[in-house]
C-alpha cells in the first residue's frame, strides 16, 4: 500500500463524514429551529406571522451551514487531496 492510495482512501472517507455530519446536522437543526417555532405559535398565536418569518430565517442559516460544510468538502476532495486523479493513477497502474 502506497501513499496515493492511503490518500486516496483517506480522502474518499473525509468526504463521507463530512457530507454524513452536515446531513445529520442540518436536520438535527432544522427540527430544533421549527419545533421552538410551533412552541412559540402555541404560546403566543396572535404573533405567528412574526414568528413564521423567523422560522424560514433560521431555516436559511441551517441550510447556508450545510452548504458550506458539502462545499468544503468538495474542495478538500477534489483540490486538496486529488482523489480522482489519484484514482485514475491507481486503476491505471494496477493494469
């Protein structure tokens, strides 16, 4: 086992674990984010236009996270570690 493969390998699993923690953690968000808004509404119901806006406000941040969290690891993916030119380089030399 070479190093371009230990990168390559390495890199294929940053990416899953990136892409798995900002899917858990953009829904562990956006469930905290609406459900202290449905709170809100049942307490106070003569503000839920107020309070509606807020929701998709805080909605947005959660989502602009998760963006930046796939973005980062597509450039740590892609730019940082090479994984597909590495890729290529192994299959071609395994031949």
């Amino acid at each position: 086992m070479n190093v371009q493969t230990i990168l390559a390998v390495a890199g294929a699993i940053g990416f899953c674990l990136v892409a798995a923690a900002f899917a858990i953690g953009t829904t562990i968000g956006n469930g905290v984010v609406s459900s202290k808004a449905v709170e809100a509404i049942a307490r106070q119901p003569e503000a839920r236009g107020n309070i509606l806006q807020f929701l998709i406000i805080g909605v947005g941040f959660v989502e602009a996270n998760a963006f930046i969290a796939l973005g980062l690891a597509l450039y740590i993916f892609f730019v940082v570690l090479q994984v597909p030119s590495l890729a290529t380089q192994l299959l071609s030399a395994g031949h």
